[in-house]
C-alpha cells in the first residue's frame, strides 16, 4: 500500500518537474510604455495605480517619471489595464509575435465592436479619459413627482 502511495508521489513530482523545464525555454519579453493624468502630479496618483495583464496574472507599477515596464511576459495576444482609483483609462491589447522574435503590435480594445482593428503606436502610453465616478448624482425632488403618483390621485379621489 505505501509503496504504490510512495511511488505515485514520486511520478508526480517527476511529471512537474519537467514541465518546469518547458516554460524555462520559452522566451520571454517586456510590455513597456507611459501613464500620463492631464493636470496632476505623479506624487498623487503614481503610488496608487497599477499596470495589469491578462487581469492580473502580470502586475506593473507606475515609475517616478510616469513610465512603467511589465516583465516576463510570454509571447501571445495579452490585454494590459491600467488600475487607478481616481481615474479610468482604457484598455490596450497587445500582441507579441513568437515568430518574429518579440515583435510587438498594440491596439485599442473596442468591445461594443470586436472586430474593429485600431493600431496604436509602441511603447503604450495611457492617458486618463475620465475621473472614475463612484456615485451618482442625488435626484431633486419636484412636486410634478408627487402628483403623478398613482397614490395621491387615489387619495384625492377618496377624500372628494
């Protein structure tokens, strides 16, 4: 019983361990580019933001001049955010070309239109669209509300 126990631990520890050595031989390139906010200084919202990739699986951070580097990124077509949270940026897709050695090619992410290909040039730069907006604004109360509320027309239909 230990032994099958024993020696199917040992197999598995095996099988890992040599797909490690796949992932090593793979090569490996870096997403580089420029976070610029109009009207602030980087001292106030540099430390704050991140870059992420894929969701998350690569994470950058913003430098003191507004540049940021990702590394150790695999060949592939790969979605890079930029994470603040005072402003909204919008999403660039990245793809790196295994074949021609790390060639890069980026362009905006369209969801409303999937297909729609608009290039942009390389190294990234992000520039805020909009302050993030966490509240919305209180709607005013007015009297024409009131009356057109099926309950006040019903009251006033009671009392008369």
């Amino acid at each position: 019983m230990w032994r099958s126990v024993v020696a199917l631990w040992l197999f598995s520890v095996l099988v890992c361990g040599s797909t490690d050595t796949i992932d090593e031989a793979e090569d490996l390139y870096k997403i580089e580019g420029r976070v610029a906010i109009q009207g602030a200084k980087i001292e106030e919202w540099g430390h704050h933001t991140r870059i992420f990739v894929n969701g998350g699986e690569f994470v950058g951070f913003v430098r003191s001049d507004g540049t940021f580097v990702v590394s150790n990124i695999p060949s592939g077509s790969h979605l890079v955010e930029v994470h603040s949270p005072n402003h909204v940026f919008e999403p660039v897709r990245v793809e790196i070309s295994s074949k021609s050695k790390g060639k890069m090619r980026a362009r905006k992410v369209d969801n409303v239109q999937p297909s729609k290909v608009e290039a942009i040039p390389y190294p990234l730069r992000f520039k805020a669209k909009d302050r993030a907006q966490y509240f919305e604004k209180r709607e005013q109360w007015k009297l024409t509300d009131a009356l057109a509320n099926p309950m006040v027309g019903f009251l006033f239909g009671c009392v008369c």
